[in-house]
C-alpha cells in the first residue's frame, strides 16, 4: 500500500523524505535500546541516538542539495532556451508557437518548459502558464527575474526578438561574473580547509604532549623546598553548580563514547572539550565558505558537513592509534 494511502493526503517529495527519515531514524534508536540493555552499557544508546540524528537529518540535506544543483542547472540552460525561443520568433510565427517549437537539449530546464508548452495546448493562457513556470522557479533569483521579464515582454509587445537578445547578453555577462567571483574565491575556500586542518592537527598536538604532561605534575602530593606539588585534577571533580554539572555530564558521555578516559578524569575534560572545539569549528568554518564562494546557505551546509566528519573521523582515528 502506498504511504499516500496509508495517511489519506497526499505527501510530498520533502515530506515523504522526511517521514522515511524519521521511521529509519526511530528504528535505530530502538536498536540502540535493546543493545543498552543486553549489554548494560548506556553509551551503546548514546552513540546509536547520534547515528539516528544523521539518518534523520542527511537524507533531506542530500534531497535539497540535488534540487539546489538541478535549479542552478536550470540557470545554466536558460540563455540556450531564450536563444532557440529569439531565433524561432524571427519565422514570424506567435510567441506561444515559439515556446513550442524549441525542442533543443536544455538539462533540467526541460521538464519546466515541457509542463510550459503543455499548459499552452490546454489552452491556458501564456501568462498563468509563465507565471506557474516562474512560481517553481522562484528559489533562483536570476531564474524568476528572466521569466518576469519574460511575461513582460509578451505583454508589452514590439521587437520581442531585440528584448529576447538583451536578455541573454544581460544573463551570459551575470554568470560569467558569478563564475570569476566563484573561481576567485575558491582559493579563499582552500585556504579555510587548510586552516581547519592546521586547527585539528595543533589540538592533537596538545591533546597528545600536554595533557599527559598535566596529568603527571604531582603525580603524587610531594613537597619541593616551601612548595607542596599536588596532582592535577580534572575541574569536573571540584563542580558545585548546576551549569558545571551540565557541562561536566556532557564531558563524561563524550568522553564515555569515544572512549576519551574515565569519567571526571583530566583527560576526558580536555578532550572533550577540545573534540567539541573542533566539531563546531569545522561546521561553520564551512558554513562561511559555502556563503563565501556561493552565497547559498546549502553549499555553506555542505561544506561544513564535510569539515564536521572530517574533525571527527581524524580525532576518533587518533584517539584509537593513540595519538590523541
């Protein structure tokens, strides 16, 4: 039975990605549970709710990622479109014949423009049938503004075929500039990676000479001259507040799944933190590279996915050859 059915609406593309997600997502966390238990070991969950997060979230990341490069390939095709339409209206035939006698290889355009050339059949008129094109069009700037001015030109009437020219020359000279300034500051993008990756290598540096350093000053209460050496502790072992117990229970789980140390140890308080340090570091380091290079929240959102696995397959490597 198909899922539409089974709710009584019709879903769609988005939500039914979603309502898979969330299914996939509840499955492994009660796999997660059932494992807790047989085992006795509460991070076994702690780890599976994580793994439940990213099934939950990426699948609708990876949906909205296509989309985004599917309209920019719409935007990419536009001027050949516009092209074929000048040319097929210097015949002398109607601008709604035009729009259906362009037949050329336009990507991802052509589903848009097919569902265009129906709509004229069915006898809608040019208009409605441009402004529903312009409608799922809208998330692209440079799209909508076309197809506006588009609509605009088959209302005003005159030369169609000198506006339809302007038109492409105006588009072809904005993504060319689109490029340059993509292509420009690419390098700016690399040089973050480098920079993030520089960042994760200096805390590995420190998580593997001075922690183990901090942890053996004092290693036992001895007294040198008028100074007493006491062993270093963990702050999580002095925590008398509400916002400590937080941060600290948060320190131990970390330190607990990723096996970091024993609870309220030093190690699994610097750790710990510097692990989250670099998590959120990599992730909106890459969220102002995406805005950087393509001012889009979703290349922002792909570029700190990768900086985020990136920090944690290279700290959880470290930590399991014992260089962290």
């Amino acid at each position: 039975m198909k899922l539409e059915k089974m709710l009584g609406r019709e879903l769609t593309k988005k939500q039914e990605i979603l309502f898979y997600s969330a299914i996939g997502a509840l499955a492994i966390i009660l796999f997660g549970v059932v494992l807790s238990l047989l085992f006795v070991n509460f991070n076994i969950l702690l780890n599976f709710l994580i793994f439940a997060v990213f099934v939950f979230v990426l699948p609708f990341f990876f949906y909205r990622y296509l989309h985004f490069l599917e309209i920019k390939d719409c935007e990419d095709k536009l001027p050949m479109f516009l092209d074929d339409l000048k040319e097929a209206k210097k015949s002398g035939i109607s601008f709604p014949e035009a729009i259906k006698t362009c037949k050329g290889d336009y990507g991802k355009l052509n589903k848009h423009i097919e569902k265009l050339k129906k709509n004229i059949s069915w006898g809608i008129s040019i208009d409605s049938a441009l402004k529903q094109m312009q409608k799922s069009l809208s998330e692209n700037r440079i799209l909508s503004r076309s197809i506006s001015t588009l609509l605009e030109t088959y209302r005003s009437g005159g030369n169609i075929e000198d506006i339809l020219e302007t038109l492409i020359t105006s588009l072809l000279k904005i993504m060319e500039s689109e490029k340059d300034k993509k292509s420009m500051m690419q390098q700016h993008v690399f040089m973050m990676y480098g920079i993030f990756l520089l960042f994760v290598g200096l805390t590995i540096a420190i998580g593997n000479f001075l922690i183990p350093m901090f942890s053996e000053i004092g290693g036992t209460e001895s007294t040198v001259g008028n100074i007493q050496l006491m062993q270093a502790k963990s702050p999580c072992v002095a925590c008398n507040e509400p916002f400590c117990y937080g941060l600290c229970g948060y320190y131990n789980t970390i330190g607990g799944m990723f096996g970091f140390g024993e609870q309220n140890s030093l190690p699994v308080y610097y750790k710990s933190l510097f692990f989250t340090m670099i998590l959120i570091q990599g992730f909106f380091t890459g969220l102002i590279a995406g805005q950087i290079s393509a001012k889009s929240w979703l290349e922002g959102a792909k570029h700190g996915l990768i900086m985020f696995f990136l920090g944690l397959f290279i700290i959880v490597m470290a930590n399991l050859i014992g260089l962290f």
